[in-house]
C-alpha cells in the first residue's frame, strides 16, 4: 500500500478547521428506511489559526438512508453563516449506528466528505468527522463535528473575513 500522489496545487488553498457542537435536533422518520435530520445552530469553535473568525449561524440538513440494522449513507448541506454559504457532503463510507451503555440511547459515527459549496464557499473540499448520540424515541440527536474546509484562494483573499490575510 502506498500514500496517494499529491498533485500540483493549481492556486494557494486556506485551510479551516471548526468544531461544531449540536443540542438536540430534530430527525423525522422516512418510510421506514431512514430519516431526514434538522439540526439546530450549533456551537462553533475555530480550531487553528488560519482562520480568522468562526462563521455564525452553522446547521445542516441530512438525509439518512439505513444500508442494514447498524449502518447507514446521508448526504446534505451545512449552512455556514448566511444562508447561501454552504457546502454540500456526502458520506465517504457507511455510517455506524449501534446500541450505547445508556438506554434508549444510540451511538455512532460517520465521515462525510465535502463534495462543493455555494457562497463564500464556492470549490470548498474537505472532510467532517461526526460522532453522535441518537434517540429514537424522542427522535433526536447530539452532535460533535469536526470540519476541515479547503478553500481555494481564487477569487476573495480572505473569503469575506473568514481566513487571516497572508503578507
């Protein structure tokens, strides 16, 4: 096995990290194959310091598909500020959804990879990492994300604010 081949950056890329933290939000069950999820504004913390602020106002929209009783697909869009800055994912692999130590409470994960944006985040790419609590009952999650966007830097130095301008 070796390490994929990089290839040659066609123009300089901003990198961000963010940490997005959801409360409960809110899943609606869809034809007994999976369901649609609506997550409130999360909490946002910027994780390195290429950024320069975190944009306000971050939520998705999902839609998860389940491929067996533990596991499943979801593809979406994460609003990042106003409401045409987004960007569209998928997941990379199947997503896992198991029993957790607390009843009537799942637990699982899932990468999404970012597949491109709208806005200020038009050739954004980049992969969010998702760990997560689920309850069926109610329905409703809490979230833990992990976002890393590229963004090239083709046409906005700092993309509205959002990236330190490089001297």
């Amino acid at each position: 096995m070796s390490i994929p081949e990089l290839p040659e950056p066609e123009f300089e890329v901003h990198q961000c990290v963010l940490m997005v933290r959801y409360e409960p939000s809110s899943a609606a069950l869809v034809d007994g194959s999976g369901f649609d999820m609506d997550s409130k504004e999360g909490d946002v913390t910027v994780l390195d310091d290429e950024c320069a602020a975190a944009p306000s106002g971050v939520s998705y929209t999902s839609r998860v598909v389940m491929t067996s009783e533990t596991t499943f697909t979801e593809a979406g869009l994460i609003t990042l500020g106003s409401p045409g800055d987004i960007v569209h994912f998928t997941t990379v692999f199947e997503g896992v959804l198991e029993a957790s130590a607390r009843e009537g409470t799942l637990q699982g994960s899932v990468i999404w990879r970012l597949t491109h944006g709208e806005g200020r985040y038009v050739g954004a790419s980049g992969l969010v990492s998702s760990m997560f609590t689920f309850q069926p009952d109610i329905p409703a999650s809490r979230e833990l994300q992990i976002i890393r966007l590229f963004l090239p830097q083709q046409t906005h130095s700092t993309r509205g604010g959002l990236f330190h301008a490089k001297n």
